[in-house]
C-alpha cells in the first residue's frame, strides 16, 4: 500500500463471505483500485445513494453466486459497510437498513458524539 492510498475501514458486524479464491482476488483488486482513488463504474461498482452519498456496491460473481460490497467514499477511507449474497434483482431491503444504520453509527462515532 503507498501512503497515498486510502486505508480499508470495515465495519463491525461484517462477516467474510465464503468467496473462492478467484473472487477474493477480483474483491481485492477492486478494493485496491479504490484505494488508489480510482473511481470504478459499471459492471464493477453501482451507485447506491438510496443508502447515503457517496455509497456504492461492488459486484463479484463467484461460480453460482453474486456478492455484493457496499463501500462509501470518504475523504479519508473507503469505509466497508456491508457484505452479502445477492439473490434477487434488487437490493434487499434489510442490507440497505443495516447499511444506513452502520454508517450512522460510524459516523456518530467518527464525529465523537459517542459519548454523550
């Protein structure tokens, strides 16, 4: 990593997806690219503002399955937010709320609000 690259900020509550080795490759070449400050389009990287600016989800296709990363550019980190297996053609309700929720809570934190 070059010390212009952005560093990885992954949420708790994350857990590793069981990717094959093929796609954790792709993952992290994607995720190194983003550190970079590459901004990545289709078919990697979809746009998710429904969920908050700035939030987008990389789309690995592992063997059978579809996975999905959504990250959030910040001015200093790409902040991982959620993983999970897409199974339908939109985006499931429950990992949009969940992801609003981290970031909010990351961002409370972040601001030092977490102790008042």
């Amino acid at each position: 990593m070059s010390p212009t690259d952005k560093p990885l900020t992954w949420l708790v509550g994350i857990k590793t997806p069981p990717f094959s080795a093929e796609a954790r490759v792709e993952a992290g070449y994607l995720l190194r690219r983003l550190q970079r400050g590459e901004s990545l389009a289709m078919p990697a990287s979809s746009p998710m503002p429904e969920i908050a600016p700035r939030c987008h989800e990389l789309r690995i296709r592992d063997r059978d399955n579809n996975w999905r990363i959504i990250y959030r550019i910040d001015q200093d980190a790409i902040v991982i937010v959620e993983v999970f297996k897409k199974t339908t053609t939109t985006t499931p309700q429950h990992a949009i709320e969940t992801a609003r929720a981290r970031l909010k809570d990351y961002d409370r934190i972040e601001k030092g609000q977490d102790n008042e």
